[in-house]
C-alpha cells in the first residue's frame, strides 16, 4: 500500500470518530415497553378556509360552532368544507364518525362511552381535505390517541341564510349551559339570559310557578359556578399555543430561532367562565424557562398548567441542501470534506438525510450529521493520518451551536439498516462559561444540563434499553418510524447509551496542539442552556474505527417539542 493511501484511509478513520462523540438520542423497544403508547386524545381546535371567524370552542362539552361565510353565488349553501388547520394532541389522528348519532350527551362519562362505541372511517382526516357538510349542518368526529382511546366531538355549522335540516341526531340541549364554557362570555350575561330563559318557560305553563323559575335559576348559576378551571386558549408572542389538557401543559414551539425567550408577551388567554388566572394578558413572561399558571374558579378550586415556548433548530426538516450539505451550513455540518458519507435523498413525499458507513481500504468511515464543525483548527492531511496522534476522532470536531431554549421532547423521523451495527441519534443541551469549545481556556467549564440518547441495531431497536424513549411508531408509507424521546435534565438516566460515550472525559487523548476539549461536567439541569449538540450516525463506534459498510441511517423532520 502506497503512503498516500494510508494516508487517504486514515483521514477516513478520523472522519467516522468524529461522529460517535456527537451521537447521544437513544430509545425504542425497551422504553417503547416501559412507557406504552400514548394515550393523549386532545382536541384544542380545528379551523376551515370558509369559516368567518375564530370558532366557539366548548372544551367541556366536546363542541364547536362555526359561522361560515356566505356561500358563493354558485352554490345554494356550502356543500363542504376544507380543513385549514388541526390543534390536537401529537401522535393522535382524527377520523371521521361512520353512521348516525342518535344522541350527544354532555356529560364527560357518557361522551367517553360513546366514543369507545362509535365506528370510525378507516382514513383519518387531514389539513387540506374537503368533509362534506350534511343537510343537518352538523358533523361528528372521533380524536383517536396513539394507544387507541378515542373522543368524540361535535362540529355545528351556521351557514347564512341556509337553515339546517332536522337530523335524528340530537344536539346538545342546553345551548346555555353549553356557553357557559366559553370565557368569552362573562358570568353575569350568561346568568341572566338562564334567568330570563328559565322564567319566561315557567310562566308559560303556569302563573304559580315563579318561585320554582327562581330556584331553576339558582340552579342553573350553580351548575355554571361549579365549572372545572380551565385555560381553554392562550397565546405566546402572537402565537397560538398548544393546550394540552390532560397533561396540563401548554407550548409554542415554533418562535424565530434564538428569540429571547425570557421576556415574552401572554398576547392571548381564555379561560373557563369565572376562572382567573395568576397571569395577565400584556405582560410579559419567561416562557423559555417555564411559567405554572394557576387557574382559580368560583370555588377556589384551581388547576396548574406548565407553560413554555421555544423553537427550532433552522434546516431540521431536511429538505434544503447546498450539494451534499444541508443549509443553513452555519448549523448542521458532517464529515465530507474527507469522503462523501451524507446526501440528500428524495423518496416518495420524503425529503431527507442518508447517512451512510462507508471504508476505504478496508477501514470503516462512519456517516454523520451533527451541529458541530469538522476540523476547525484546520489540521492537516499529514497530522491527521497519524491515528496515534488522533485516538479519538472526536477531538477533530467543535460540537455545539449557540441555543438557549429548553425543549421537553425531541422527535424525528428514521429508519435505519444496520447489517449488525448501531446507529445513535442524541441531543445535549450544555451550558458552558466561554462560547466555542475551540476558544476554550482552562477556567471555562461545559456543563450538560439535559440529555436524551437513542442507540438502535433495528429500526425498530429490538433488543436495546433506551430509558429516555418514550415512543417509537409503525413504519409509515416511506418507511419511516417516528422515534419520540424526552429530554433528562440533570443526571442522564441509568442505562443510557451516555455512559458508553466520551461526552464526560475532560481530559484530551491526543497531545495534539489542535486537539478539541468537548468534554462536559455533570450539571443540576437547573442552568440556563447555552449551546446544542444534535448527533446523527450510521455507526454508534465510528469515532473508534469500529462500524459496517453499507449501514444506512435515514433522518428526516426533526422537531423539538416545548
């Protein structure tokens, strides 16, 4: 072997060290276990292109109206509707209601029976799709979650001057009650149109009833006054949140990337009628680290939702590449200057990242994509051929980009063919006293703050613990999985991939001048997030010359979830 070949082949060694270090999202199969599916099944809202205006939303009586507008000249009314957008729960579909509904009652146990009773189409519904309206105006629809659980909701539509037919479904009854539910509404006018509904029916039947309109009243008041506290809506910075009730949290998760996050305006918040919360709309916020809002109602009984915003690493659906790099190049960086491990592919409606082991020689280059810089102190050929002078490839990179948010869950997108090798997916949130880690003094210190780490030999990672994995779904029509892990802060979880990686050696291998220190202390997880480490690798043990050619690691919509 000539010595430009060992040369050429040692460069590729270096290339795949440089991406184990940088892979640290583990999970499936062990935490897909331990976790289950989840059983979210919120519907916060669903808007169409015709409607006039916000609808009412009543969250407790699973209802929604809608004011279309007026239909075009063309069309005696609105014969559908096209689904402009969908808040609801991740990981839940929402499906359409097969047959008739006899009755739609208002109380929750009775709503949840007659979900689990209704047969629903086997197609879920999506933004775009057109529902076709019935001659009643109302249509039933089924949120169903990850593990199967389903609710049932009401959409009424009040289409101008087009009065709706009689339907042997039945509509909720009390249209009063039904409002209360709204915060829009305020407690006195809603008391008063019961009162005047409730004694103008008791008149009509007989002139000594008025001490029973009263107490229908007093009844009715009470009934509103006992509602659960809620916060039905809320806004961040002008951005429509995600409410999810059952977990009672609540996120924007799509700020311009590196918003200062910590003084926010609460642009929006609607409550349940009489509730009052610990906030006020106009002022302004940490929702980067996380605001408990206590909603209180009538009856000092309260409710503590966890509210935070974020945003997302720019170029993460990876649909926007320059050759084989993915834009912005300012963030996401691989190792292809030495062999071309990591392109673009195009399947079917994916766009994405494919990651691929390759060898030169006989030796293993790992694929890689990472936020993090190859070679920055711009080591030559010659230096970085010696593998004595370089053990661990990982000190030929600067991992991290600047990044203050704190994300709760990561999800993306992968499928992954191993040969017998393993793949690792990570993210770290550090905070570090100095910025790059290739300006780093001896007095600055790195510490890791939150982790989550994915390492698989399958694409549905049979056979792995991965305790930071909290979900891993079928393979959709691409092939890919959807991987849902969340985020440790603090001390990584026992049995994460983690502990079999060099993220903690603070000492350098190599003696090299240029040599980078990326080795993080443990943190609280209490610190404020500076910098993010996101690793993607067709070989787990690349960075140690260890690894399968042909390994193939697909990446695609990676998203942060607040």
């Amino acid at each position: 072997m000539s010595f430009k070949n060992k040369v050429f082949w040692q460069i590729i060694a270096m290339c795949s060290c440089a991406v184990y270090t940088l892979i640290s999202l583990n999970g499936c199969s062990a935490d897909y276990d331990t976790f289950g599916k989840s059983d979210y099944c919120v519907l916060s809202e669903i808007t169409f292109a015709e409607q006039e205006s916000s609808p009412a939303v009543y969250s407790n009586n699973h209802r929604m109206e809608f004011d279309l507008v007026a239909p075009p000249e063309s069309l005696e009314t609105w014969n559908s509707v096209t689904i402009d957008a969908i808040d609801m729960s991740h990981f839940a579909s929402l499906h359409l209601v097969k047959g008739k509904v006899e009755e739609f009652p208002t109380d929750s146990v009775a709503l949840d029976s007659l979900a689990q009773k209704l047969s629903v189409s086997d197609e879920s519904i999506k933004m775009g799709e057109k529902i076709a309206i019935p001659s009643s105006h109302v249509i039933y629809v089924v949120i169903v979650s990850e593990s199967g659980k389903k609710a049932i909701w009401q959409l009424t539509f009040d289409i101008p001057n087009v009065k709706p037919k009689s339907s042997s479904s039945n509509s909720v009854k009390s249209s009063s009650s039904a409002k209360s539910s709204s915060s829009v509404q305020s407690s006195s006018s809603v008391k008063s149109s019961s009162s005047v509904e409730s004694s103008s029916s008791v008149k009509s039947t007989t002139p000594s009833t008025s001490s029973s309109a009263a107490s229908v009243a007093s009844s009715s008041s009470a009934a509103k006054s006992s509602q659960p506290p809620k916060i039905l809506a809320l806004s961040i910075a002008g951005q429509a949140a995600v409410v999810d009730e059952e977990s009672k949290s609540i996120h924007v998760d799509d700020l311009e990337f590196r918003t200062d996050l910590t003084s926010l305006e609460l642009s929006d918040l609607e409550l349940s009628e009489g509730a009052t919360a610990n906030v006020k709309v106009g002022e302004s916020y940490d929702f980067g680290a996380g605001v408990q809002v206590t909603v209180t109602n009538e009856k000092d009984e309260s409710e503590t939702y966890s509210v935070k915003a974020g945003y997302q690493l720019p170029g993460s659906n990876f649909n926007s590449w320059k050759g084989d790099d993915v834009t912005p190049d300012s963030i996401w960086g691989n190792a292809n200057t030495i062999l071309t491990t990591t392109k673009k592919i195009t399947s079917g409606s994916l766009i994405g990242a494919q990651i691929q082991t390759s060898s030169v020689l006989g030796k293993v280059a790992s694929g890689s994509l990472y936020t993090a810089d190859f070679n920055p102190k711009g080591v030559g050929t010659l230096s970085m051929a010696n593998a004595s002078t370089w053990p661990d490839g990982n000190e030929l990179l600067d991992f991290g980009k600047p990044f203050a948010a704190r994300p709760e869950f990561m999800e993306v997108k992968f499928s992954y063919e191993g040969k017998g090798d393993s793949c690792d997916i990570y993210i770290l949130l550090e905070n570090r006293t100095g910025d790059m880690n290739i300006n780093r003094k001896a007095g600055d210190v790195n510490k890791l703050v939150a982790s989550a780490w994915f390492r698989s030999t399958k694409a549905d990672n049979s056979g792995r613990e991965n305790p930071d994995v909290v979900s891993v779904s079928e393979p959709d029509e691409n092939g890919m999985r959807t991987l849902l892990l969340k985020l440790k802060y603090g001390e990584p979880l026992a049995g994460s991939p983690i502990e079999n990686s060099s993220t903690f050696n603070t000492e350098l291998e190599s003696s090299n001048k240029s040599a980078v220190n990326n080795g993080l202390e443990q943190g609280s997880g209490e610190e404020p997030v500076t910098h993010i480490r996101v690793v993607f690798a067709s070989s787990a043990n690349g960075n140690h010359y260890e690894g399968t050619k042909g390994a193939t690691l697909i990446v695609d919509e990676m998203r942060l979830i607040y």
